[in-house]
C-alpha cells in the first residue's frame, strides 16, 4: 500500500483513468489501478473492499469508488472518485448511443457486439481470478465460494433471497472457524 494517501486530485485522475480505460469493464481496471499501479490498497483490501459494496445497493464499483475516496479523504474523495469515475463513460455511453442508433441493424455491428460479448466474459473471468486470489490457502473460504457459485449460477436461486442468507452463513462460518 501507499505510504502517503492520494490527494483529491489524485483520486479523480485515477479514477477517471479507471472510467476511460474500463469501459466496458470497470472492474478489472479498478482493480488493477488500485492495487497494481497506485498501491492504494493492498489485494486482500481491495476483496474485502469489494465484497462490502457487492452487498449494498447499487452498482458495485460505483460503491467501490464512493468507499476509497472516503476512505483517504472523506466526503471531498468520494466525490472526486465518483465524478473521475462517471465523467468519461456518461459521455461516452451518450455519443456511442447516438451512433448506435443509427447502425444497429448493420450486420457487422451485430458481429462486431458478438466478438465484444466474448472478450469481455473472458476480461471478467481473469478478473475474477485476481479478485479472488487473497483466498488461497483459505480452504473454508474457498469453499463458500464454490456454494455461493453453485447456489447462483448453477441452482439459479434469486440473488435477492441468495446473498443474504450466504453473507450471514459465510460471515458466522468465517468468524468461527478462522477467527
């Protein structure tokens, strides 16, 4: 991690390199820039960081930013990374909407959203694997996660009835056994 916190400024610009870069996929870049290239968090804080935010409303890394920027600088930080993290993709997503529109029956621009369906399912597999790494050798942990991903992706229970029951049952697991 950082000796010294980032400024507000540093806030923004990292998370508008974050918005710019992850379009498409944020996560990943998040991640990335946070852990790898700012040293802002370590990855093991970075997970836990995350984890927090899967569980509150709305979008994850919106959650993310709000809870780094707060952390190093209050209210003024969560701002900054909020507004780096929003300010490129809202435009963004607006100019490519527009052009969009006018193309979208194109037969290449469907191949063209195909080929970029693909890339980023595997883009958020590898991140996933990042995300997840501060786990090893956390066999108790490691096993929640294989339940978790059964319980959603493949017993397809709701999310809204399956992630508090797992939070509360991995929470009580976790604390017990590895406290």
């Amino acid at each position: 991690m950082a000796d010294t916190p980032p400024s507000v400024a540093g806030i923004f610009t990292g998370f508008f390199m974050i918005g710019v870069r992850g379009f498409g996929g944020v996560l990943p870049w998040a991640r990335r820039t946070m852990v790898e290239e700012r040293q802002w968090l370590t990855a093991a804080e970075f997970t836990e960081v995350l984890g927090l935010c899967q569980f509150l409303p709305g979008g994850n890394i919106i959650n993310v930013s709000v809870a780094v920027g707060s952390r190093f600088r209050g209210g003024a930080g969560a701002i900054a990374a909020l507004t780096g993290l929003m300010l490129a993709p809202v435009a963004i997503v607006i100019g490519l909407g527009a052009i969009y529109d006018q193309f979208a029956e194109q037969p290449n621009v469907r191949r063209a959203f195909a080929g970029l369906a693909a890339a980023a399912s595997a883009f958020v597999l590898t991140a996933s694997l990042k995300i997840a790494a501060p786990l090893r050798g956390r066999w108790l942990a490691v096993a929640i996660t294989v339940v978790t991903f059964v319980a959603i992706a493949v017993v397809r229970l709701p999310l809204p009835l399956a992630m508090p029951v797992l939070a509360v049952a991995s929470i009580l697991l976790l604390w017990r056994f590895e406290a």
